[in-house]
C-alpha cells in the first residue's frame, strides 16, 4: 500500500478515537435519569477498556444509587468455552451522578467508599 493510503487510514482512526473520548468524557459525570443512559456509558466503556474483544451485557440490577452491568466476551456466549472468558471483568456500577466504577468481588466499589446492594 502507498504510505500515504496508510497515513490517511491512521489519521481517519484517530479522529474517531478521540471523537469517542470526547463523547465518552462528556457523558461522564453528567447525571443519569435511566437506565438506557446508563447502558450507552457502559458500551462505550467497552471500547476503552477492551477494545479488540466485543462485549455483551448479560445482566443488569438497580442499585441503590445507580445500575449493575454485568458481561462477558461475545464469542464464550457462542463457545462456551470459559478459556475465551476474560479474568477480571468486574461488573460495572454506573452511579445516578454519571461516574462508572467497578464493582470488586467483595462488593465493594472500587473508587469508592461504599458497598453494592441490589434492590
């Protein structure tokens, strides 16, 4: 391929990289009204946070202050296989205030000074 072309391919993927993160940055902190809301946040945390695997959202609970995405990689949902589970997603805990966390296995919030309960 002509350098240019490639040149032009990588300008164009990061002009819409940081179109996401301004996006996603602008989301953020803003109050949440609903849960619709709350799953735009999370699928764009998907992007950021793994970007070579798609995730797909098995379950979410209201919280006290908030809403609990849990997730996993599309292709163990097709295989099954737990090797194409990835260690370490912690479900997500989007706050009414617009913040996102990680929800530990010990309930704890990460990033926060609180504790989950599910309504």
């Amino acid at each position: 391929m002509n350098k240019r072309i490639i040149l032009s391919c990588v300008t164009v993927a990061l002009l819409a990289i940081i179109i996401l993160l301004s996006n996603i940055i602008d989301m953020k902190n803003k109050p949440i009204s609903n849960v619709d809301q709350a799953r735009v946040l999370v699928e764009q945390q998907f992007l950021l946070d793994s970007p070579q695997n798609k995730m797909v959202i098995t379950d979410v609970k209201e919280g006290s202050d908030g809403w609990i995405f849990t997730y996993v990689p599309e292709n163990y949902l097709q295989s099954k296989n737990p090797n194409d589970l990835i260690p370490g997603n912690f479900p997500y805990y989007v706050h009414k205030d617009g913040s996102i966390s990680n929800i530990l296995p010990n309930g704890n919030i990460f990033g926060k000074e609180s504790t989950v309960s599910s309504q």
